[in-house]
C-alpha cells in the first residue's frame, strides 16, 4: 500500500484513478495536520510533504505530489502557489478567477502556460523525486466543468477545448502529474520489490 500525502480531494481522486486501490489517503490513517511548504519549487515543496507523513508513517510509502500552472507572460505565476494563489483559504474558483482577472488586467486574451508536476516518494531507502509537464496555453474564461484548479482555462497543446471541456480520459492520459506519475510507478517496482 501507498500512502498519499495529500488532502486535496481531486487530486487524491486523480492518483487514486492511476493506482487503483492500493493508494490511501494519510488523512485515512492519521489525524490531518497542517505542512508548512516552505520550498522555492515544486519539488522542494514535493519532498517536505512527502518526509512530513513519512516521519509520522515511517513504515509506508509515502508519494506527494506538488504542482500547479505557470503563466510566463505574467512572471511565471502563479507556479508554486498556485494553491493559494487567491489567499490561504481560497477555493478552486478562487484561485480561477484570480488568474482570470491577471490576464485581463493586461489585456491577454490567451497567452502560453504550462502546468508542472513534481511526485516526492519517501522510502527506507531514501527520497526519490520525479517531473512531468503539460504545455498549451491559458485563455481569459472558464470553459467546462470537469477537472479541477484551473482546467477550465487551460487548453492543452493539439487541442481546442479546455481541459475542463475534455474527457478524463484524454486529460488523464496527457497530464503533468500522468507523466510524473509514470515514472514514479517505475521508482516503486524497485523500491516494493
């Protein structure tokens, strides 16, 4: 079994999708408690979560994921905070509409983006780190309901639909955290044995 170092409940249902049922949330086996991610990049960020649930689980597996979306027409943001780009407690939509009105504010109707994904796996035998990314390009609307964060405003390269308009199983097979995960799943048949 895997334990998940994560409280975001679409992304645990993401991974869960990749893995199956042999994945479980920390929240499942100890009380939730909060991680200050302090790092200055995804993987960073990846690795404190991971050795966070790690030192109170030390006899799983542990896998953490961070990741987000950055913008480079506006400075790369919202990159590591994409989370809490709209304030410590902001929802999906939030943060959404938080980017939404960046772009407005300078007049971008669609500019290039690309989401990251950075999967820390703590181990007895130590820290391993994975990446994968997703390229295309952010518009000023909300399209779709589907996905979350901000899906409905990103539409992938080779596509003309948002990936919050997308099926699952396109958006699952081209993802970041797809391609992240991936090579993790590689790291985990060494490390499982």
């Amino acid at each position: 079994m895997v334990v998940l170092a994560s409280s975001n409940k679409g992304k645990i249902k993401e991974i869960k999708k990749y893995f199956g049922d042999n994945v479980v949330a920390f929240s499942d086996l100890i009380e939730p408690f909060e991680i200050i991610e302090d790092g200055n990049s995804f993987k960073e960020n990846a690795i404190i979560k991971a050795k966070a649930i790690y030192k109170k689980l030390p006899n799983h597996i542990i896998i953490a994921d961070d990741s987000g979306i950055s913008v480079p027409a506006l400075g790369g943001i919202p990159g590591i905070y994409s989370a809490r780009f709209a304030g410590a407690n902001a929802t999906d939509k939030d943060n959404l509409n938080k980017l939404i009105e960046e772009l407005k504010k300078h007049n971008i109707k669609k500019t290039e983006a690309f989401y990251t994904s950075a999967i820390a796996i703590a181990t007895p035998f130590g820290i391993y780190t994975t990446h994968g990314f997703m390229y295309g390009d952010v518009i000023d609307e909300a399209k779709g309901d589907k996905g979350f964060g901000y899906d409905p405003m990103f539409i992938p390269k080779g596509y003309d639909k948002t990936l919050g308009e997308l099926d699952d199983n396109i958006k699952k097979a081209i993802s970041h955290r797809t391609k992240a995960l991936n090579l993790a799943k590689h790291i985990l048949e060494v490390v499982k044995g």
